[in-house]
C-alpha cells in the first residue's frame, strides 16, 4: 500500500478499511461483555484484546509509513489504549470476583430456602397436630361449659320459682289488705257522703224557704189545689220552672178549674207550650184532663185552665185553630191524588160549584183525571151553553155552543150509549168477541141552564130538534135512535129523560158523562133524589150545604156538617186551603178533599173529529139551529164581550159608574137564586149589589130579566 503524504493517513482508503474491520471486530466483544453470559463476557474481553494487539501490530507494520507527526498521536493513543486495557481488565476481575460472591450467594439462598421448605413442612405438620389436639380439647371445654349452664340454669329456674311464688304470696296479703283498706275507705266516704247530704238538704231547706214559690193562701177548692200541684210539678221539669201564683185567686167557673201564675223567667214559656209538658203535668199532678195553657202577654201571666171534661168544655181560640188546622190537614181533607184517583174509577161526574171558587181549574183536572185510564186516544166532546173567559181558555174550540145547540150534545151522548149497547147485545147473542169502543167523554158547562131550557119545550121546537138530528145520523145509529130513544121521550120531558138515560146505561161503553153546574137540585134536573146515586158528585165551598139537603144520608150529615165547621174555620186562617171539594163517589164514604192545583192533569186533545163537526141540516124550517151548527162549527175561542147579556151588562154598569159603583155580576150564574123556582132572587141581589136607589134596582132588574129571558127562550 502506498501512502499518500499529501492525502494523509487518515484520509486514505486503507485506513478507512481499517477502521470499518475495527468496528466491527470491537463491536462483538463489547456487546457479549454486556449482554452475554459469563462465558461469553470472557471471550469478549478476550477478543478486545486481540483486537488492541492488532491494531498495535498493524500500527507497527504501518509504522514506516506513517508521518512522524502521527506517530506521537499514535502512542498517546496506544498509551490510552493500554490504560484502558488495564482498567477493563480490572473491571474484569472486579467482575468475576463480583460473580463468584453471587454464585455464594446463591448457594446460600439455595441453602436458607430449602430450609424454609423444610421448616415449612414442619410447621404444617406442628399445626396440624395441634390443631387436633386443639379441637379435642375445645369439644371437650364446650361440653363442660354446656352442661355447667345446664346447672346453673336448672338452680335459677328453682330459685325462680321460689322467688315468684314469694311474690304472689306477698301480692295476695297486699291485695287483702287493699280490699279491706277500700271498704274501710268506703264506708268513711258513705259516712261523708250521708253528712254531706244532710248538710245539703238543710241548705236546701234554707235556699227553699228563702226562694219559695207563692202557693194560693188555701187549699179548699180543686183549683187552689191544682194551682199548687202545679207550680211544685213545674220546679221538678227537666227545664225547672219557678212560678208564682198570681194576685187573682184560683177559681171554679163550673166547666174547668182555673188559675193563673206569674213565670220569674218569661224565656221559659216556651216549656209550657210544649205538648210534652202538657201531658207530663197532667199525669204529675193527676188533672181529669190535659191543661190548656193560655198566654196574657199584656198582664205578663198564664191562664191554666183544666176542664172537667170534654164534653161540656170549649177549648181557648188558640188550641181550636191549632187542633183543628192539624186535624183538617191530617184527617179530614184529603189530598187531591185521592179524589183524582176517584175520579179516574168513575163513569160519570156531577160537579156543584160557581166561577170564584176554581171551576175552570177543577174542570181541566177532572176531565185529566176521568180519562186516564181510558186508554190512548181519549176525545172530548164539549157542550158548552154559555161562554165564558174561564171556559174559551180551556177549549179552544167547542162541538156544542149555546143554548139553542146544546140539546144536540145530550142526544148525541145518549144515542152513542144506545148504540154502543145495541151492538154488544148483538156481539153477545152472537158468540162473537166484544169490541172495545172509542173513548169519549161528553162534558156539560152550565148543566142547570140546559136543563131549565130543554127540560119541556114547545112541541114544534121538540120535533124540529128531533127532525134535524136524525138528518145527522148514519143509518145504523139512526135505527137505534128510533126504537130506543125516540120513543121515551116527548117535548114535556125532553133533557131529563136523556139525562137518565146516559146515567143508567153509560157503564161498559168505554163512555163518560161529566155536567157542571149550579143549582143541580134535583127538581131543577127534572130527576128524582134517588137518581143522583147514578153518579158521583163534587161539591164546591159555596154549594155544600145542598149536599147536606140532596146527597148526606142522616147517617153522615152530622160528621160532615162537623167536618166542614172545621174546615171553614181553618180556611178563615189559612187562604191556601179555600179550594176544596165535598166529594161523593158513587160507592164509598163521603170525603172532603183538597182540590189539584192547575195543570195537575192535562185535558185530553184528540183530532179524530173536528170539534162542533156534525151533518148540516137539510131542513129549510130549522134554519136557526142550523146557524148554531154552523158557529159550532167554526171553532174559535168565544169573549164573553160579543155575548148580547154582557153587553147589556156593560150598558148598566155604565150608568153605575157614574155613581162609582159597579155592578160585578157579569155572570148570571153567581146570582142568588131559589132552591126550588130556581129564579134569580131580586131583592137579595139588591142587598148583595148595596143597591139603594130606584134607578139602579130598576137597572138591576131590567139585566136580570133580560138574562132570564136569555137562557129560558
């Protein structure tokens, strides 16, 4: 190899050889002294070494070619190397000396932990034994220490029972002991208890004599007697009562014993009023009777009075109207279900009554009450002879209006009942099943009006009327007519005999017949007494006296007269109850009943028929009944102020007022009358009217005649 002096040693390419070979020939000994094992760390530094010794010999065979001024640097190095030389090799035997106390070391370890193991092994086998020896012991220790419980517990339950026994023995003595303390005890307190009662009567006495009541100065009579009784029975009242007796002395005025106090505590009269009082004192002080206990608030004093007996006695004002309102309300008026209910089992009705008393109302209910149980489409056919307002609001539209017409209604009524009979004779002799028939009931306003005028009439005006009702008649019914009606009446007994006649026969033909009216004594009827018992009848306030004459039997007269005292006594003080009815059904006792309040029971409108439709007349010479047929016809609510009578009223009225005095009777019907003529009475009327001058009675007749004319032609 060349060397190359301008180049340097160290710049030329055999140095770089060199020095790549080095690194790698030093880079294995370095790394087996580090990383290897012990073995392989030796062969390391040994290969470092070689390594050193052949760069020293390279060095040394390089040597001639190296420049001199390299050669000083080559030694320091090698000097370097060689002190590194001498240090690794110190570490090494510091190393090796290092590894040889580890592996004592170890040994050691080795030694110590096989010697653990076997004192390991010991101490288990120890442990073992004793942990035998050990359980035996403690089974043993727990048997002895149980059955020592077993001991002691035996002892303390011995000991316990002694120990409760010695108790309850020493509770029984005390409990002894306490039993005779306590009846030693009781009877000092019943000893006490005696002192004290004593001690509180003789105060008692005190306080009595200094607050004692004032007795009558005698006892001779019953009602000095009583008066003391009674003042004595008043301080033993749950509420107690201290009266005196008053200044005036007890008396007997031959029908009760009489005697009055003077209460200390006035808020206490109210224990007196109470009934509970009364019969409480009664039975105290042994009274023959109930006290009456009257209030003088004036005189600050109560009146007691005590009857003999009853019979003889009056009671004071304030027990009758309290008695009799309460026997009024309780027993003798009836509520209106009941005569309603009545009503509803009845076939036929007579109502006895005038305008004022609730006609329009009573006549709605009753026609409500007679339909409901008739089934569904019950109509109504109405006769109405005189209008008024009461009536044109209960039927919008009448069948028979007027006078004149209202014939028509009756025959209309009893040739459907001899028609409906006919045909069920016939059914029955047939075998066939009965029919059942349209409901009807045939109303009649004003009933005594009709009967005056048709009653007996003129012999033309009766066959007139008959001749015109046959015109309206279908053949069947107008075959019956023939031979069961038209031959029982005549002109001289017209409206009676068909009034009879619908009363006997109108039972079972789903038929009802009810009349309204004044003055239905039975000569006005054209009937005898013993025919009123075909149908019930309701007496109203003004007309029960006629009840008594035509309908009581003598039997009930006498309580029915007594009930109705009452009544009117009540009505006096009570205005509410002034609707009331006599009521007699056609089987069954008399009864006074209330009557239904309006719109209790709704009238019946059925459309089948036309209200007022009948056959117009053909006959020329009836043209006046045919007018009432056609204004029948026409249905319309009639005002009592188109009527001619109210008109002519209206006139004298007219006149009075200038004297500020109106006549207020625009309606006939309220006009005394006689029982037996059934005409209008006059000179009552004057006296009712307060009529004094001779104009105004001339007046009150001219209307009087002129309505009398009116209804009778």
């Amino acid at each position: 190899m060349k060397y190359d002096k301008s180049k340097g040693f160290w710049k030329s390419e055999n140095f770089w050889k060199i020095a790549a070979i080095a690194s790698v020939a030093i880079s294995i000994p370095i790394a087996g002294i580090q990383h290897g094992t012990e073995s392989q760390r030796e062969w390391g530094k040994l290969g470092a070494f070689g390594f050193l010794t052949g760069i020293a010999a390279t060095y040394a065979c390089t040597q001639k070619h190296l420049p001199n001024e390299w050669e000083e640097e080559i030694r320091k190095r090698l000097h370097l190397l060689e002190e590194e030389e001498a240090r690794l090799k110190s570490e090494l035997t510091e190393i090796e000396f290092a590894q040889h106390q580890l592996e004592e070391e170890q040994n050691l370890i080795n030694s110590k932990w096989e010697s653990i193991k076997q004192a390991e092994s010991n101490i288990d086998d120890i442990i073992s034994e004793r942990l035998q020896l050990a359980t035996v012991g403690e089974v043993k220790r727990l048997q002895d220490w149980e059955n020592t419980l077993i001991k002691e517990q035996s002892k303390f339950d011995v000991n316990t029972q002694k120990t409760v026994d010695i108790i309850n023995e020493e509770l029984r003595e005390k409990e002894q002991q306490l039993i005779e303390e306590k009846a030693q005890l009781e009877e000092k307190h019943q000893k006490i208890v005696e002192v004290y009662k004593q001690k509180v009567a003789e105060q008692s006495e005190l306080i009595h004599l200094l607050d004692a009541p004032k007795f009558p100065t005698k006892r001779e009579i019953m009602a000095e007697v009583y008066c003391s009784d009674f003042i004595k029975a008043c301080l033993r009242w749950e509420k107690r009562i201290k009266a005196d007796c008053y200044d005036r002395q007890p008396m007997d005025d031959g029908k009760s014993h009489n005697f009055w106090l003077k209460l200390r505590d006035n808020s206490l009269a109210v224990e007196l009023k109470r009934e509970e009082f009364r019969d409480w004192v009664s039975l105290q002080c042994k009274f023959p009777t109930r006290p009456y206990i009257i209030f003088h608030p004036s005189e600050g004093t109560v009146e007691i009075q005590i009857p003999h007996n009853l019979r003889d006695y009056k009671a004071p004002k304030e027990y009758q109207i309290v008695t009799t309102t309460t026997e009024v309300k309780g027993t003798i008026l009836k509520p209106p279900s009941v005569l309603c209910d009545s009503l509803s089992k009845q076939i036929h009705l007579a109502g006895w009554g005038s305008t004022g008393e609730g006609k329009s109302t009573f006549i709605a209910n009753a026609l409500g009450a007679m339909s409901k149980d008739m089934g569904d489409g019950v109509r109504i056919v109405t006769t109405i002879p005189k209008m008024d307002t009461g009536i044109a609001k209960l039927f919008p539209s009448i069948d028979y209006l007027g006078f004149r017409d209202s014939i028509y209604g009756l025959l209309e009524v009893a040739t459907e009942l001899g028609y409906r009979n006919s045909v069920f004779i016939d059914e029955y002799l047939s075998g066939n099943e009965l029919e059942e028939w349209e409901p009807l009931i045939y109303f009649f306003d004003e009933y005594n009006q009709i009967a005056a005028k048709w009653n007996s009439c003129a012999k033309e005006t009766f066959d007139d009327v008959i001749q015109t009702f046959k015109t309206r008649l279908d053949p069947a019914r107008l075959e019956v007519f023939k031979k069961e009606i038209e031959i029982d009446i005549k002109h001289t007994r017209f409206a009676n005999e068909l009034l009879l006649f619908a009363w006997r026969v109108g039972r079972s033909m789903n038929v009802k017949m009810f009349i309204f009216g004044q003055n239905l004594q039975p000569s006005n009827l054209g009937v005898k007494k013993p025919d009123l018992h075909n149908t019930s009848w309701l007496f109203m306030p003004k007309n029960i006296g006629s009840a008594f004459v035509y309908k009581a039997t003598e039997t009930d007269k006498s309580s029915l007269e007594s009930e109705h005292q009452k009544i009117r006594e009540v009505v006096q003080a009570d205005r509410n109850l002034r609707f009331y009815g006599l009521y007699f059904p056609v089987e069954g006792d008399a009864f006074y009943s209330q009557l239904p309040a309006p719109n209790t029971y709704a009238i019946p409108r059925d459309t089948s028929r036309t209200p007022g439709e009948h056959p117009e007349s053909s006959h020329e010479d009836t043209a006046d009944l045919g007018k009432m047929a056609k204004n029948a016809k026409q249905a319309k609510p009639y005002s009592v102020s188109v009527r001619p009578c109210f008109d002519e009223m209206a006139k004298i009225n007219s006149e009075c007022l200038k004297q500020s005095q109106k006549l207020d009777i625009e309606d006939f019907g309220e006009l005394p009358k006689s029982m037996t003529t059934g005409k209008v009475k006059k000179t009552e009327v004057y006296k009712l009217l307060k009529v004094k001058s001779a104009k105004h009675q001339k007046l009150v007749k001219e209307y009087i005649d002129y309505m009398d004319k009116e209804y009778n032609t």
